[in-house]
C-alpha cells in the first residue's frame, strides 16, 4: 500500500533547518493555514455528519470518538471540553484511545496499530450512537478495528481524515477527506494535519450543541460553573442577552439555584424559575421555551 499524502516530503521547505527562526515559523503557520483551508472544503459533509449525529442524539445516542497518535488526543480535547462548554451529561461525547490512559498520557505507548484493541473499544457503542474515527492517514489499524465492530453494532460510522481516497474510507457510512498534504516537517501530522482536525471536531461538536439548542444566539447557555471564572461568565452571558444590570442577573441566577438556562428564561420572558424550568422540560431549548412562553 502506498504512502498517505501526508507523509511526503515538502518541496517548500528542504531547507527549513538553514532558515533564520521567524522566516521558518512563518513558513509553518502558512501550511497551517492551508490545513484550515483543506477543512472549509468540506464544510458539506460536516454538515451531514452533524445532521446524522443529531437525529441519533435525539433517540438517546451518544458520540465515540476513536483515534490514535495527535488525531486521537485532539478527539479526546474535544470530548472533555464539550462538557463545561455545553452542561452535557456524562459520556454523550466520549473519547477511546488505545492503551487508554496512560498511553493517552505517554506518547511512547504506541498502540495505534492494535485493530483488536479497536474492536475490543468499540463494545461501548450502541445502536443510536455514532462512531467517529480520526486518523490523518485514514488507515490506522485502532481505528479501523473500532469502526468495523461499531459498524457491526449498528452505529453510525464516520471518517474524518486528512487523506484523499483513504483507505477507510469506503468501510464507513460517511467520510470527510480534508487533504492537507505533506507537512512542513515531513510526516509530523501534529502539525497542518492536525490543525485541520482539531477545526473540523471543533466545528462538529460545536455545530452539533448548537442544533440541540444548548446556546441562546451565540452564547454558551448551558456552561457549567465550575469555578470562579465561570461564575462570572454566566453572569456576563445573562447580561449580554437581555441588557439587565449585573445585580439582576445574579439575583435570577440565585433564584434559579445556579441554571444559566432556567435564569435566562425568566428573564426573557417574565416568568418565575419554576414556570421557566417546566418550559425549558418540554421545549427542550432557551429559545423554544421562550417562543412557548412568548405566545
């Protein structure tokens, strides 16, 4: 089998090692650069993935993602941080990486090509979930394991890959090939690769929470305040979608036990935190039990 785009040499940048520091740091920010472009190419199939994982979310499945190396540890990112951003409950993103922890911690823990592995991961997946491999070359061995027991599950299967025609690619229900091409040091796919990764996750799960309604406008709603800073945020969030005074949003956010959702409700509409809370219960969402309430 041939060698994934990725890992060819760079014509733009052989002699990279005999270039003074800024001259080289500019010429790797301008192939990440072109990585975020590979990624705006397929904003479409993004879009479809984030359609398929909303009608499965919305029948209680959950999202996996599987991954190796970089690509892996950035699904993992996402995963975690998805859950502070958008108050989601455990496990409705989570993220497997083989050898687990402590591999995900030791880069020296190699498992990438362990397809048993994959498949052993993948026992976690259920009917209404959706498997998501990410793997620059689109071959890795974890995720392939993983994607083909999930498959067989009757999940939904996705690619995201940085590899044009990759070999994956035709195992899966949809892929989304952001060929970024080689790197600016040659096969480290943590660089313009991953860039075009961590955009496209970041845009999916994004997208995802915002089509489940756990935003207002553009602002995260459904945060969970676990510290100071974030304390402050909901208040901010509060003042920014209704121009109230500090202090009456921190009495709607006092008299809502702490839910930014419930809080911001009542504000918009004039109801008491009860009445918002059993709004928010059947509509789902700030802006449909607004609409419900407004009527």
């Amino acid at each position: 089998m041939s060698e994934p785009s990725t890992e060819d040499r760079n014509p733009a940048t052989v002699d990279i090692d005999t270039w003074p520091t800024q001259r080289a740091i500019e010429a790797i920010l301008a192939e990440d650069a072109h990585g975020v472009q590979s990624a705006a190419q397929v904003t479409d199939r993004l879009a479809e993935l984030v359609e398929a994982a909303h009608e499965r979310l919305q029948a209680g499945g959950r999202i996996h993602y599987f991954g190796a190396g970089a690509s892996g540890r950035l699904a993992f990112l996402d995963a975690t941080e998805s859950r502070p951003t958008f108050g989601n409950p455990p496990g409705l993103f989570t993220a497997h990486f083989p050898g687990g922890q402590a591999a995900l911690l030791d880069s020296t823990i190699d498992a990438e090509d362990a397809g048993t592995a994959g498949g052993l991961d993948a026992a976690a997946v259920a009917p209404d979930d959706v498997a998501i491999g990410v793997t620059a070359s689109g071959s890795t061995g974890y995720v392939r394991g993983a994607l083909v027991e999930a498959r067989r599950r009757g999940a939904f299967t996705a690619l995201i890959t940085n590899q044009s025609g990759a070999a994956l690619s035709s195992e899966v229900d949809l892929p989304i090939e952001a060929a970024t091409g080689a790197e600016a040091l040659t096969g480290s796919t943590r660089l313009k690769a991953g860039t075009a990764t961590k955009v496209l996750i970041n845009a999916f799960s994004t997208a995802l929470m915002i089509r489940a309604g756990r935003t207002w406008s553009n602002l995260m709603t459904h945060l969970v305040a676990t510290n100071t800073k974030l304390d402050e945020r909901a208040v901010r969030v509060l003042a920014m979608a209704t121009d109230a005074p500090e202090a009456e949003c921190r009495e709607a956010l006092t008299a809502a036990d702490g839910d930014l959702p419930v809080a911001l409700t009542a504000m918009l509409t004039g109801v008491d935190a009860d009445a918002a809370g059993a709004a928010l219960a059947s509509a789902g969402s700030v802006r449909g039990a607004v609409y419900v309430l407004n009527r």
